[in-house]
C-alpha cells in the first residue's frame, strides 16, 4: 500500500494515522512524497509507486 503525501499542510498528519491504522492491521505501508502540489507526480515517481504498490492513498490537506 502506498501512501502519498502531495506536500501540502497537515498531509502528513492524515498520513501518520492512516499508516498507523494500517500497520496494526498487518498492511505492509510504504511513504512517498511529491516535490510540490502545484504539479503533477514525477514520472519517476509515478513509476516507482506503480512498480512497488498495488494500490495508492492520496492525502490532500490544509
């Protein structure tokens, strides 16, 4: 499962609890991070995700 912060304010607090949640469940958690929430995902990114996760949490915050 991955979680993906777009960097916007508190998104990572979302995230914390989420994970938390999901980790006493016995879900394997990885984090990721965009530059900024202006734009897009890197490809890079995108593929990294695409390649390790089967699915995506997005958190958008303020």
């Amino acid at each position: 499962m991955a979680l993906l912060d777009i960097s916007k304010p508190r998104g990572d607090v979302f995230l914390d609890r989420l994970e938390e949640g999901l980790s006493a469940r016995g879900v394997e958690v990885l984090r990721y991070r965009k530059p900024t929430f202006t734009k897009p995902a890197p490809a890079d990114l995108r593929h990294e995700i695409r390649l390790q996760c089967e699915a995506v949490i997005e958190a958008l915050a303020d």
